[in-house]
C-alpha cells in the first residue's frame, strides 16, 4: 500500500524512525544542528530534511551524519542486502556482470 506521496509506508516509517534516532543521538551528545551539518560537509536544510525523515535526501548526506556521529559502524548493517553468505554467493554467480537494454523489435 503506498501514501498520497507514492511512497509505501514502510519506507516512510522507516525514513522517519532513522531521522528520529539521528537527532536522539545528536541531542545526546550536546551537538547542535549546524555543526553537525558543518562537521558532515552538508548543508543545514539537508539536515532538517534528514532530522525529518524526507524521502529526497541523498544517501551520501545521510552516511556523512552517521559518521560525522560516529555511528560509522552502521555502514556494514546498511549496506548488506542480507546476512545469509550462501545466498549472496548464489546470487553472485547467477547474476550478469553487466545489463545492456533490450532492442527494441522493429
């Protein structure tokens, strides 16, 4: 089911609860909005955004706030697509090395 936005709402919750957690962690430990932004190399609104929980943030923005907190050992929990090796190794080798787009029949 998605929103009025064409988002599902498990992705917005998501967004939402990520933002959330990141402020928690930036109010906990006494440090304000624009220096969080100054110290991840990204503007103050872009902060907000994220703090918000918005859909348009670019990834990069994001990581650049969990490591500028310190919270860089998340990476590896965000970047697997699951945690099962043999899958992974499957999938590996069943999947092409590059796509070409389809030609269209004439």
């Amino acid at each position: 089911m998605k929103t009025v936005k064409g988002h599902p709402f498990v992705v917005e919750d998501a967004l939402i609860d990520l933002g959330q957690r990141i402020s928690l962690v930036r109010r906990a430990r006494r440090v304000t909005q624009p220096d969080l932004a100054a110290k991840a190399g990204i503007g103050l609104s872009t902060l907000l955004a994220i703090e918000k929980g918005a859909p348009t943030v670019q990834i990069g923005s994001v990581l650049m706030v969990l490591w500028a907190l310190g919270l860089e050992d998340t990476f590896d929990t965000l970047a697997r697509l699951g945690s099962d090796k043999e899958l992974t190794e499957l999938m590996a080798d069943s999947v092409p090395r590059a796509v070409r787009p389809r030609r269209s029949a004439r």
